[in-house]
C-alpha cells in the first residue's frame, strides 16, 4: 500500500490547576476557538472543543504523525502561553499536568460532540471529579484514587 490511512479520534478531557474556575464565560468564548486553531497548526482536527470554568472537552482527530501526548502539549502549552500573553489578569492560569484521552469510534462522533456542546447543563448535575471517574471506568482504566487528582 502507497499511502497511510487511519481513523485515530480521542476525547479529550483536562482540568485547570486544583480545578481553579480561570475560565470565565467570555474566556471560553475566546478560548476554545483558540484551542481548535492550534489543532489545525499542527495538522489536527478539533471537531469539538468546550468545557466550563475548570475543565476542558476536546475530540481530536489525530494524525498518524502526531501521539496525543504531542497533541495535548501542544494545545495545552500553547493555549496557557496564549492565555499569560492575552490576559494580564490571568497570570496564575494554568493547566494541570496529566489529561484524559479516550478514544472514540466513528460511530460516536455526533453523540461525543453533542457531549462537549451541552457541558454547562451536563454539570449542573455532575462535577468534574465525578465526571472523570466515570470515564476512567466506563474505559476500564485502573487508577488510585490517591493520584487522579495531583
């Protein structure tokens, strides 16, 4: 075969430093356009991006050049610096270190994307915390308790 082809998409899920809620309403309306914008710089595609005050939603579409733990430094680092150099009082924003990557099937792209759009009502019911212990899992992916939360 002359040429590669893949099908690599990953929902995408990182919380703020000890889940500090920097990102206001009018930052998201700024912010997660910005984060679909560094997708795209480095060869990605952002089918969703949003979140509320302390976290972040992503579904990625990976290129078979780029790992995730590539593509989530790149937009983390680069939306932080954006973040510092945009918002002189956002100074302490950062992001904490570890994420969440999921993978997804095709066939759950409409119902993932409709996830990361109804995230404000989503959380009206359910925090961050409780949010992220279900993905883990719903994916069967040990963890201790101890360590998710650094």
């Amino acid at each position: 075969m002359s040429h590669t082809y893949a099908s690599s998409l990953f929902h995408c899920v990182f919380s703020t430093k000890e889940r500090h809620r920097f990102i206001t309403i009018p930052l998201q309306e700024r912010l997660w356009p910005f984060m679909g914008g560094i997708a795209r710089e480095h060869g990605m595609k952002a089918l969703a991006v949003g979140g509320v005050e302390d976290h972040a939603h992503l579904l990625l579409s990976l290129p078979t050049t780029i790992s995730i733990a590539k593509a989530l430094q790149y937009i983390k680092g680069g939306s932080s610096k954006w973040i510092h150099d945009t918002f002189s009082e956002q100074r302490a924003f950062s992001w904490q270190s570890g994420y969440g990557a999921f993978s997804v099937g095709v066939s759950q792209v409409d119902a993932t994307i409709a996830y990361i759009q109804s995230q404000v009502e989503h959380h009206r019911k359910m925090t961050f915390q409780d949010e992220f212990l279900i993905f883990l899992k719903k994916h069967g992916i040990a963890y201790d308790e101890r360590y998710v939360w650094g």
